[in-house]
C-alpha cells in the first residue's frame, strides 16, 4: 500500500469516526468538537488531492469561523445534556432505507469509476484557482457573494425587527 | 545505514529540526517571563526577580521545577475531556505555528535532502499560518466552559468575542502586503522586500505603514496581550479562562501565550520588516561586524558586573558567561565565514525581540481597554480601516501596471 493511500484510510477513518461521534454525542459542545474533527479531517483529504487552497480555506472558514459560532453560541445559552429519545417510527421505515439506498448508490458508482481513481496528482496553485474563478466563473461567484449579502442583510432586518 | 538515512531523510531531518526548534523555543518562552519581569519591575522602579541565581538568571529554571511538582486538583463537575483537551489544543496549536516561518535565508543539504533554516517551507505558508490561528480559539472557549467556573466562562466567552472579532482585521491588514507581493509564500515575501539592495527603503513597512499599525493592533488582541488582556482581567474574573487550572496545565496555557507572541512577533519581522535582510544598503559590508561589535562590549560588562558582583555564585559564574560571549564577539570576526552565515539569523532575532520589548513595554504602561470599548474599536474602527487599506493598495498597484 502506497503512503498516500495509508493517509487516505487514516483520514477518512477519522472522518467518520467524528461524524459518528458527532450523531452519538449527548452534549452539544462535544457534537460540535466532533464536527471541527470531521472539518480538519476533510481538509486533510483536499490536501491530498493536491487542492492545498481549498484545504486551508476549509480549515480557515469551517474549521475556524463558522464552528466558533457554533460553539459561542452553545455556551452563550448554557446548552446542557439532552435526554435520548425513544426510536422514532419515522427512521425506522423511512430512513434507513434511504440510508442503505444512498450508501449502495455510491459504493455501486465508486466500484464503476475505479479508472478515474488512478489519476496522478497535481498541485493546484492558487493562481491558477484564482484566474479560474475570477475570469471564467466571476458571474456565478459574484452571484453568490450577492446571495450571501443579501442572507447577512435579511439576518440583520430580522434582529432589527423588534426596534 | 547510510541508505536508510538518506531514504527516509524526508522524516529524520524534520524531526530532527522540530526537536531543536521546541528546544529553542521553549528556552526563550521561559527567559521572556524573565525579561518580562525584569522590564516591568524596573519601569515601575523595582528590582523585580533577583534572588535565584545571578540578576535573577535562574528564575524561570525555578518556575518549571515549581510547576512540574505542584499539585494538580480538578474541580467538581467539570467535564473531563474537555478540561484536559483545552491546554494541549492550545500549546499544541501554538507550538505548530511556528513550523511554517522561515528564520534566515540558507537552504542546506543533510543527508541528500534540501531544507531551509525552518520547518515547512510551504508556499501557501501565511494561509497555513492563519489557519492554525483559526483554531486557537477553541482552546481559550473550551478551558472557560469545561471548567464549570463563572468566572472562567465568561473569561472564555469575551475571549472568543475578542479572537473573533480582531482575526477579521488581522487577516485583512496583511492583504496589501499579499498584493504587493503576489505570493502567499513567507520565503518570498520577504525575497520580494530585498529591492535592489537598498536596505530598509523597500521594506513594505512604508508603502503598508497603515496595515502594519492595524496589523500589530490586531495581533496584540490575538494573543491576549495588555491592553487586550479581558479574558484574564484579574479585577474581574480572577484569572479568566485559566482560572481553575493549576500546575502543568496552567503553564502550558502561560507557554502558549508566549509562544503565539513569538510567532506574532516573526510574522510582523516577516510581513512588513524585511524578515533577515539587512536594514542597511548592500554596498555598506562594514555593517557585517555590527554582531561582533555589539557582543564583545556587552561580554566585556557582564564580565565587568560579574567581578564585584554581590554573591560568591555570582561572582564565579558571571566572569565565565562574560568571557564566553566575548570570545564568540572575536570569533565572528576572525572566521568571517561563521560571520556571514549568521548576519540573516542575527537581523531576525534582533527584530523578532525589538517586538517582544514592545510587548512587555506596552504592559507596562498602558491600561486595559472597557469590554464595550475593545469591541465598538475592533468593529468601527480597524475593521474599516483595514479594508479601506485593502482598496487604496489594490486601486494604487492597478494603476502602477497600467
């Protein structure tokens, strides 16, 4: 086994093992640990597909950002223990075929591409990723810094409201 | 064996490196309390540490062996894994941070394998860099909350408030710089700021003077430092985030501290002061002896101090440190190859510790900010202005290229 497939399957296990965690958890502060752990891993995985950028913004972003939110605002409202709850009917009958049928879905179309996986890895420069987005695709991307403008502005209205 | 080494040189020289640069880094973390102390006892008009060893030398050795014997309680009801999480996030994250910064200009050869003075030379270091500081909230906002403590909540809460809030301006002031330089390398970042061998006039401190002071701003709030230190204000919250924890684990959160100021201090030298060059113009290689110029009078004085110095110890082991230094002062000049090699580390350091004086000068005379104010600050006032700085620099470069 190569050395960048045995890092492969020690990230993905950690992958899943926070997300399973993540599920399990009875705290919200450590689901929310559990989700920076699956974060940090994923970003792991990206710097292995050579997409270093990427790996750093999701480090930065998700990892940093938006799961420090997560946290404050668990510890701003003192979050305590939640109580398990009984099997509910619904993810018996609903969703863990739903489960099986995604998971046989994807293990049916990584079992086809198996060519595609061979690929030799190259490193992305940033610059190339960049010229990319602000050449090729700036409507799409301007687009959505709109679309996030406009969800801060609608948060920003809604906080207001009561003034 | 020899085929063994140069096959896996990849890992042994790195880990060789890691080893001496924590040794290092450890070291000056434990002589900056020193330096600290003595700084701030002699601006308040005290003598500050002066009992263990001469001057106080051995104070910090006195503080480690302190800390490792104390008794470590844990409070009641805390929760467990992250109580004992926190303060190995945190030293760990900082520890890590330092792995991306070059310290000098040399690339060297061990065992077949290429390395520069410094761990990773990755060539999107500062992301790197931001990234690891990204995740050093969770160790302040963990410490607090797991500590079942109000008093260390709410020093976790205002910390996390504060990183969030001045990351923002601290990721946006080094954006000009980024411009100007076109890399996210720190290696070339710095390349970039040797000009064409004017010394200091290229440095990007001139044309980014505004991104510099929002820069230092910012990152005096990251670390926590005076007069940003509210998660620790000790007229209110005992100790902040720290307050319930004792022993090793209260010195790995003191050594983070340390470190991170250390790593904010390499980044501004990085950033904006030229790393290793030299502030003088290339022409000027008289300026090379300015190492051996400053060391020899300085081990002439200690051994000038150390003879009538107030203790037997003193007086024996001051004379020798003295002689040392004196001896590597001549040294340099006589091998003026070691003297080459080191004028890069030599600028470095000498940058590197201008900022940690600043640090503890700033401790020692400036007050706390009020919580409302440090936020209305960070959020009115730097956030704009470093965006602003953003604008003009790119607006300014575009028309240069046209």
């Amino acid at each position: 086994m190569s050395a960048p497939l045995v890092i492969f399957f020690v990230l993905a296990a950690i992958a899943v093992a926070g997300a399973v965690s993540l599920i399990v958890q009875r705290h919200p502060i450590h689901s929310a640990l559990s989700l920076i752990v699956v974060m940090v891993a994923l970003a792991g995985l990206y710097l292995l597909m050579g997409a270093e950028f990427v790996a750093a913004v999701q480090i930065i972003v998700y990892g940093g950002a938006i799961m420090v939110l997560f946290i404050f605002v668990i510890m701003l409202l003192n979050a305590g223990e939640e109580e398990r709850t009984n099997f509910s009917k619904l993810a018996l009958y609903a969703g863990i075929p739903m489960a099986v049928a995604v998971t046989g879905l994807i293990s049916a179309a990584i079992v086809n591409s198996s060519a595609v996986a061979a690929q030799p890895v190259t490193l992305t420069s940033t610059r190339t990723l960049s010229t990319l987005l602000f050449k090729e695709f700036v409507y799409p991307f301007e687009l959505t810094s709109f679309l996030i403008l406009v969800a801060i502005l609608g948060a920003i209205v809604l906080a207001q409201r009561e003034n | 064996m020899n085929e063994f080494l140069t096959h896996y040189a990849f890992l042994i020289v790195p880990i060789i490196k890691i080893a001496i640069l924590v040794f290092i880094v450890l070291t000056v973390d434990a002589y900056l309390t020193w330096i600290e102390r003595k700084v701030i006892a002699h601006i308040q008009a005290r003598w500050g540490p002066h009992r263990v060893g001469p001057h106080g030398l051995l104070q910090p050795l006195a503080d480690g062996v302190k800390f490792i014997f104390k008794e470590d309680p844990m409070p009641a009801h805390v929760d467990k894994v992250a109580y004992f999480l926190a303060p190995f996030i945190t030293l760990m994250l900082a520890l890590t941070s330092l792995a991306v910064i070059p310290f000098g200009p040399q690339h060297f050869a061990v065992f077949g394998y290429e390395s520069g003075v410094g761990i990773a030379d990755v060539n999107i270091s500062l992301l790197v860099l931001f990234a690891i500081t990204a995740l050093a909230v969770y160790g302040v906002a963990l410490a607090g909350w797991a500590s079942n403590s109000k008093y260390s909540l709410l020093g976790g809460l205002r910390s996390s408030a504060q990183m969030i809030s001045y990351e923002l301006a601290l990721t946006l002031s080094v954006v000009g710089v980024l411009l100007i330089a076109g890399d996210f390398s720190l290696r070339s970042i710095v390349d970039q700021q040797a000009g064409s061998g004017h010394g200091l006039l290229s440095w990007n401190v001139f044309p980014q003077i505004i991104g510099f002071i929002c820069f230092f701003i910012a990152a005096i709030a990251e670390t926590n430092r005076v007069p940003f230190d509210l998660p620790e204000a000790e007229s209110e919250l005992v100790a902040g985030f720290h307050t319930e924890y004792a022993s090793m684990k209260f010195a790995m959160f003191f050594i983070a501290e340390y470190t991170s100021m250390i790593t904010v201090s390499c980044l501004a030298t990085i950033m904006f002061f030229g790393g290793w060059l030299s502030p003088f113009p290339d022409s000027w290689t008289f300026t090379h002896y300015l190492p051996s110029v400053l060391m020899i009078p300085f081990g002439l004085w200690v051994i000038f101090d150390g003879i009538r110095y107030e203790n037997l110890f003193g007086r024996l082991v001051l004379p020798v440190v003295g002689t040392v230094l004196t001896l590597i002062g001549a040294g340099l000049i006589v091998f003026p190859v070691f003297n080459d090699a080191i004028q890069g580390i030599f600028w470095f350091m000498a940058k590197v510790f201008t900022f940690l004086f600043v640090y503890i000068w700033m401790r020692g005379t400036l007050p706390r900010f009020r919580y409302d104010q440090l936020m209305s600050f960070g959020w009115k006032f730097l956030l704009p202005v470093s965006i602003a700085n953003v604008v003009v620099t790119s607006v300014v470069i575009l028309w240069r290229m046209h």
